[in-house]
C-alpha cells in the first residue's frame, strides 16, 4: 500500500495503453485512465469500461483496498 501511495502522489507510476491498472485486495481488477490519475482524479474502471468507483483521494482509495498492479 505504501509503494500505491508513494506512486500516486510523486507521479511516478507505469502506464499501459494510456492506463494505470489496479487490484483490489478481493482479486477484481480495474484501471484509471492516466490523464486522470495526474490530475488526481480516481475513477476506476472496470475492464470493459464501466466506471466502479471514484475516490477522491489517495487514501480513500487504498481505504476500500485498491493498489498498483
């Protein structure tokens, strides 16, 4: 969790096709488009698309189990 926050807020995570890919602690996957994770914006997505949930930040986002992949 501390390697997801330390890469959220330093801007410094990998992206794949325009996407940052995550995990939640329960094995769902998901990702954030990239302009929106330098902006600070957590939307995640699930892979076809559909938005699961918005954080509004980092730590909201670790809260409900969401890291790197």
């Amino acid at each position: 969790m501390d390697q997801t926050r330390e890469a959220l807020e330093c801007l410094s995570f990998a992206t794949r096709a325009g996407k940052v890919w995550l995990k939640q602690i329960d094995g769902e996957f998901g990702y954030m488009d990239d302009d929106d994770a330098l902006r600070g914006h957590y939307a995640i997505h699930a892979l076809g698309g559909d938005a699961l949930s918005t954080f509004d930040s980092v730590s909201e986002l670790l809260d409900h189990g969401w890291v790197l992949d």
